[in-house]
C-alpha cells in the first residue's frame, strides 16, 4: 500500500476509534473489525467512508468476508 494511501487509511481510522488499531496491524498483530468498539452500524459507516476516500465500491460479497482489518487492507491493495 502506497504511503499517501497508508496516511488516509489511518486519518479514517483515527476518526472512527481512538486507539490505532493500523500501527497495530503493521507490527503484525491480528485485530477484528468487531473488536474495534464499533457497533455494525459503525462499521458499515466506517466502510462507506473508506470507499468514499479511495474512490471504490467494494462488492458485497467481499464485504462479508472482511473479519479483520488486514482484510480490509488487501482489498484496497487489489
């Protein structure tokens, strides 16, 4: 992942949560998309914003493979 695009990932993260679950994710630790403190609602919102920023629409049948955020990165790395 780009570094411009590393540093907008991050922006919506910090907007949505408070701890920085991306930094934790680059020092290869596993964290759940449902361990974020987000209720489902939230993290839908949260998806719609990532998708709003990098210009994409990710299919729903991705969607509903995302369990992690490194999932979510490899998708916006394809």
């Amino acid at each position: 992942m780009s570094t411009k695009a590393r540093k907008k990932l991050k922006k919506i993260f910090r907007d949505y949560i408070d701890v920085n679950f991306f930094d934790m994710v680059e020092n290869n630790k596993v964290i759940f998309l449902s361990d974020m403190g987000l209720n489902s609602y939230e993290i839908i919102e949260l998806i719609c914003e990532i998708e709003k920023e990098f210009k994409i629409e990710i299919p729903d049948h991705i969607l509903g493979r995302l369990k992690t955020v490194q999932d979510l990165i490899e998708v916006l790395e394809t």
